[in-house]
C-alpha cells in the first residue's frame, strides 16, 4: 500500500515538472523563441549563385524544408510551402527549400518549373545538414522566428495548417 501511494505521489509530481515544461517552451505571438540560433550558411542557388541565409532572412520569420525531388512526402509539402509563401511572404515570411537531391540544379530546377515553385531554393550539402543536427531524413523542416531562433523542427510531412499555424504566431 505504502509504495502504491509512493508511486502514485511520484507520478504526480512528475506530471506537474513536465506540464511546467510545456507551458515554459511555448511561443506567444511576437515573443522570440529560447531555443537554439539557425546556423548560418551560404549555398549556391539554382542559377548557380550564392544564398547567404542570415543575410536573405534577417528579421525574418522562416520556414526551412531540406527536401530531395524523389521524395514522396516532400513533394506532398511543396504545394502548401507555394501556398504560404504566395500568402505571407509579403508580412515578412521566407520559404527556403534546401534540395539534397544528388543531381545537382538539373534535376531541381525542372522539378520546381513543373510544379510552379516561386520560393528561393538552394542546393545543401552534409556540412549544412550537420550544422542542422544532421538531417537524417525528408523532409526535415524549421521554423525559425524574427530574432534567427529555431522554434520547432518537423521530421516528416506535415500538412499546411501545421505550418501556418507557426507563421501566424511569429508574424
């Protein structure tokens, strides 16, 4: 009895740790995030100039996606990330696509004149996905606040109300 009361006390206790520590990592409108700063980066463009990440989106709210052409999920996100970007890249929202696609601008930039993509994209490389935490697979999204901090990250598709949910809030 006394250690079903002890277990039981314990749990509790372990419940309300774990709320506080939701209710501490949540984002309040137009409050930056505490989580990690977005490393910088620059990565060649599609026409095969340069992207340098903190400079293109400094003040910026940020959806990140690393992607690749012949992944299914990803190619089910692109679409929305159009949406998002047609709707709010105006409010201040950028949407960058990070190909890991193996054939290099050839493949992408077909890919994305077929499916009406508007949004920058660049072609990433190991060292961009480790500074990430190493994109171990696609897609892998941030979003990333004003102030550069990563707010969420996203393993997996995702669908559009997921993400504008988190730009709404930053915006």
């Amino acid at each position: 009895m006394k250690t079903r009361k002890l277990f039981i006390s314990i749990s509790v206790i372990a419940l309300f740790i774990g709320a506080a520590g939701l209710v501490s990592c949540q984002v309040r409108p137009g409050s930056e995030s505490s989580g990690p700063t977005a490393p910088d980066f620059t990565l060649n463009d599609l026409d095969g100039g340069s992207y340098n990440f903190a400079a293109e989106t400094k003040g910026k709210v940020v959806i990140l996606d690393f992607w690749a052409t012949w992944c299914p999920p990803c190619r089910m996100e692109i679409p929305h990330f159009q949406e998002l970007h047609e709707e709010y890249a105006d409010k201040g929202l950028v949407i960058l696509g990070v190909s890991l696609d193996q054939g290099g601008a050839s493949a992408v930039k077909p890919f994305l004149e077929d499916h009406g993509v508007t949004y920058p994209v660049v072609m990433g490389n190991r060292q961009v996905a480790n500074a990430y935490g190493g994109v171990r697979g696609i897609p892998t999204t941030f979003v990333i606040d004003r102030g550069g901090r990563i707010v969420e990250k996203f393993v997996g598709y995702r669908p559009k109300e997921v993400f504008e949910e988190q730009v709404k809030k930053l915006l």
